[in-house]
C-alpha cells in the first residue's frame, strides 16, 4: 500500500467499511461497455482489430498509475533479442508437470489435465522451452502469505507445476480445477476461475505471462482483467476447450489449450527449422 | 529474415497478478554470476509508478550476453550450478520497489556496437508486459550510432541508459509512468 493510499484511508477512518467506499460491480461493467462500445465503433469504421489486452484500462484500478501513457517505442530486434534462455531437464523435474503429486495425500477437487501446444507466430511449435504455471487451489486460495481470502488451504495442495515443451511445442500438466476468488479492485469483485501461465519462445521478445481461463465461465463479462482484451475473438483465445478425449475414465476430466506466440524475427535455417 | 508471413494470432498477455511470489522466484535467481566472480557488477534500480511511489509486486528479468558478446546456449539457469553463465535472470522486487541482480557486463555482440541488457518488467496492476534495453553508459561512439537511441529525443534516450556508480555498479531505474517514464519497446510481430 502507497503512502498515499494509507493517508486517505486515515483520513477516511469514519467509515468502518472500506469496501463501502468502493466502487460497485454495475459502475466497473459501465466503463467496461463504454470502453468495448467504443472499441467496437471504432472497428466498424475501418479502425484495426487488437488482440492484445490495454495496458490502459481504467476499469482495472490497479492499472491506473502503472501502464506508461507514452506509445512503445517500435524497434528492430538486434542480438539478443533473437535468442531465448534454453532451459532443458536439468532445469525441470519431469514430476513438476503433475501438481496432484507433490504431497503425501490426494488435493481436494476436480482433477484435470489441461494440455496444448506453444506455436510462433508461423505455427511453428515452441521446442524443448520452459511453461510455468500457477493457481489458486479448489477453494479460491493460493498459498501465498498475501492471499487472504478466508478459504481453506489444502495441505495436499501447492498450486505450482513446470515442464518443457516437447518436439512438437506440446505441454501437459495434471492439476486441480481452480475455483473463482474475491480481490478488491471493486465491492464484491471476483475473479473467473484461472490458471496463470508464463512463457518463453524462440526469441526472448516472444516472452508472455498470460492467464487460462475455463469455458462458459459466469464472472467473464464482470472481470476487468479479462475484459481488458477489447475484442471477443482475442478473449476467446484465453479460454480452453473442454476435450473429452483427454478426460480418462474415473480419473480426470480435460482441456486442451493452444498458446500462440508473437511471430519470431529470427533467421531460421531450413535444417534449425526441421530439426 | 524468412518472408514473414504470419499465419496465427497470437494469444492476449494477462497481469502477472499479485501472487506469482511463491511461483516464479526462485534461489538465486537473481546471480547470473557468483558474487566472487571476477568483474561481477550489482546492477540494481528501483521500479516506481506514476506517482514516483515504489512498486512492490513486480517482477523483472533479464537477458544478456556475456562480457565477451557471447550469447549463451547453456541450459541450467533454474538450478544455478555457479559457473554455467547462462544469460538469463529473474528477480522479485522488495517492499521498497528496489531489484538487485548479480552479473557482468556484456560485451558488444559485433564489433562497435553498444552493449545492452535487455529487460522484461511484470508488475500487479500491468496488464501486459514491458520490454526495455538497460544500455552500458561507457562507449560514447557505440551510444551515438545506436539506431534505437539515435531515434529518441534526448530526455527519453536517457532513460534506457545505465548510471555507473563508483564501485562499477549499474544503476537503472524503471519508471512505468509520469516524469521521465522510461522508454519501453515494441516489436515487429507484436
Ligand atoms: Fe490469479
């Protein structure tokens, strides 16, 4: 918490409820469909398509003193910006992909297999690279000493995996399905129900941390975050498929997910790419 | 460069979030070098937001060559064995908003070329990730033919350029937003 922020709260030290003071949910979906009206205006008059969230996007006030208000700077990749750390199994145990597993007893509820693919921009997959990822557990809870939300921890349960991409930028993880959590962006904000995950391409510009999201959730349309993505065609490409062909008889139910990432500026060699 | 003809959209970034803490850090991983290597240097910096305020949930990295302008194959960057330079490095800001990495200087790739460490900057409340070039402040005529830095007004070239202290360290600051918010980067395909 700023200085700042303290200030005013002291100052606001009548009010017993601080999230009285928030804003409501019906304010934070006005801005949001003011913002996405604007877009969709905007798009119909010849105006581009973005697939990228806004870094400015109020409706997200944590947003608001953190995105830069200058444009990026547009650059050439040079060196090292064509190249990526490699990572390989002397990094990654290949037990961390399955986070059912790091603890005497089973984790409580759904166990899922969510699995894809990491592809460049050209389709080609992402070989031998580094996917980490992190969520809460069945109940909405992280294991992290920030996280207060009164929902239970499960002792069976960390909520962290990795592994490395195989030949054809495939990557698998067996987890617990995550449930939906309160943050206070807003009075009585809850996040959809997400897996985060962290990437790394060919080229180190390619580097992604991103969230997965489950289908059909029902807080999508009243999460800024998520909503930060203007167009719905880009929203989409957050959330997995339900994939009944990974789901196993009295085991685990499946998702599939594809990850792309920006298009390499590297000179690939035809036998670097064959190979 | 192939003919870039991309086929695929790629998939939105989302905010890092505030609990990446027990995730992603990990020991060491912030010494891309031993402490007790020759010409190990501190690069260090405080990450602040539109206020001037210190940003305490933000995560950096790092991407480098090695002081002879190698750029590093070497896996094992996650485990430290402390000799394998590997050129990469991952920090958890302080309470404060200040990161500590341990490294070397990179050497120029090619010749005459100004070195730079590139940095990749996740935070709570940045909802996509930033890319920046740390720049080594010493070689004037590497600094001037810098197509990036040539292409800047002089108050924002500044900011991608390291302060050496007068122990050798490297002092670079990341301002997100407000008074001389640092130059952050695109690139094609993005
Ligand atoms: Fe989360």
């Amino acid at each position: 918490m700023s200085a700042e922020t303290q200030a005013e709260s002291f100052e606001n030290s009548h009010v017993l409820d601080p999230a009285a003071t928030a804003d409501s949910q019906e304010t934070i979906n006005k801005e949001i469909g003011d913002i996405h009206a604007a877009y969709r205006q905007g798009v119909e008059a010849g105006g581009s398509e973005e697939t990228q969230p806004r870094i400015d996007f109020a409706p997200y006030r944590s947003s608001l003193l953190r995105h830069p208000t200058k444009d990026l700077h547009h650059v050439d990749p040079e060196t090292i910006e064509l190249w990526s750390p490699a990572f390989g199994h002397r990094d990654v145990h290949a037990l961390e992909s399955d986070l059912t597993i790091q603890h005497n007893g089973e984790p409580i509820g759904e166990r899922i297999i969510v699995q894809g693919k990491v592809l460049d921009g050209d389709g080609r997959p992402v070989r031998g690279q580094l996917v980490e990822i992190w969520q809460a557990n069945a109940a909405g809870r992280y294991v992290h000493k920030r996280d207060q939300h009164p929902a239970p921890i499960d002792p069976n349960f960390t909520g962290v995996g990795r592994c490395i991409t195989g030949d054809d930028g495939s990557y698998k993880f067996t987890t617990i399905k995550p449930a939906p959590y309160p943050w206070k962006n807003h009075h009585n904000a809850w996040r959809p129900a997400h897996i985060h995950f962290s990437l790394f391409g060919t080229d180190f510009t390619q580097r992604m941390i991103t969230q997965m999201y489950f289908p059909g959730d029902p807080l999508f349309s009243l999460d800024p975050i998520y909503q930060s993505i203007t167009d719905q065609k880009a929203r989409d490409r957050l959330v997995a498929t339900y994939d009944h062909s990974i789901t196993s008889h009295e085991w685990n139910t499946g998702y599939n997910w594809d990850i792309v990432l920006t298009g390499s500026n590297r000179t690939w060699m035809e036998d670097e790419d064959a190979e | 460069m192939t003919e870039a003809t991309t086929k695929l959209v790629a998939t939105p970034g989302q905010t890092i979030g505030p609990f990446y803490g027990y995730a992603l850090p990990f020991e060491k991983g912030h010494e891309l070098v031993h402490r007790a290597h020759p010409g190990s240097i501190r690069l260090h910096g405080v990450v602040t937001d539109g206020h001037g305020e210190p940003i305490p949930d933000s995560m950096l990295e790092i991407w480098q060559a090695d002081e002879h302008g190698k750029i590093s194959r070497q896996d094992g960057s996650l485990v430290r064995d402390d000799h394998t330079f590997t050129g990469w490095g991952r920090v958890a800001v302080d309470n404060v908003g200040h990161y500590t990495f341990t490294t070397v200087n990179p050497g120029p790739t090619e010749e005459g070329k100004a070195p730079f460490i590139l940095l990749t900057v996740f935070a709570r409340g940045l909802l996509n990730r930033l890319f920046t070039r740390i720049y080594l402040p010493e070689d004037a005529e590497a600094l001037a033919n810098d197509p990036l830095l040539s292409s800047l007004p002089e108050e924002r070239r500044r900011t991608l350029i390291a302060e050496r202290e007068a122990n050798g360290d490297l002092r670079f600051d990341i301002r997100l937003q407000g008074d001389n918010e640092t130059v952050f980067l695109s690139y094609p395909g993005a």
